[in-house]
C-alpha cells in the first residue's frame, strides 16, 4: 500500500512540474515624450474576446513583462498617474503557444 502511495505522489509531483501553461508573454519598454524610460507606468493588457485585463508596472528603465498569457488577441495600454498625454495603445496583439512578443 505505501509503495502504490509513493507511486501515486511522485507520479502527480512530475506531472504538476512537467505542465507548462499555454500562451506567452508579453514584454517591452515604456518611453516618455522625450524618449527616456518611463517608470511606474501601468501596462494594461486586456484580451478582447473575454475582457480579462491584466495589469503591470514598469521598472525605473521603463521595462516590463506580463505573466504567461492565454493564447488570443489583446489590446495593450500604458498609462500613468499625473500623466496628462494620450495613452499609448497597441491594438490587435496576437498571443500564441510559446511565442513571446
């Protein structure tokens, strides 16, 4: 019974360590007006079939990177507090299985 458990346990522990989530992620660099890194910015990502946003925030080199994302299409937003320009937008961003963009 104990060596049918052991089995069962380690057969679930490599199971769980060899899923990999499909989708990708999405990455890139905020840049004010002038051109430098913008920081704390909020990248918005939201998928346009089931409107689930996801939301992140930029480093001090305006740098970010979402979570793995579900495969799909997604309107992608930066925006920032005390900002008072337009929001940068990319419309129509396809995420597929294990292509990050």
């Amino acid at each position: 019974m104990k060596k049918a458990l052991s089995v069962m346990v380690l057969f679930l522990l490599f199971e769980c360590i060899g899923y990999a989530a499909p989708g990708a992620v999405i990455s890139g660099t905020v840049k004010g007006p002038d051109g430098s890194p913008f920081r704390a910015a909020f990248v918005r990502a939201q998928n346009t079939k089931t409107h689930i946003t996801y939301m992140v925030l930029t480093n001090n080199q305006g740098k970010y990177v979402t979570d793995t994302l579900a495969p799909g299409t997604y309107d992608i937003s930066a925006t920032s507090v005390g900002f008072k320009g337009d929001p940068s937008r990319r419309s129509s961003v396809s995420v597929e299985d294990g292509k990050n963009l």
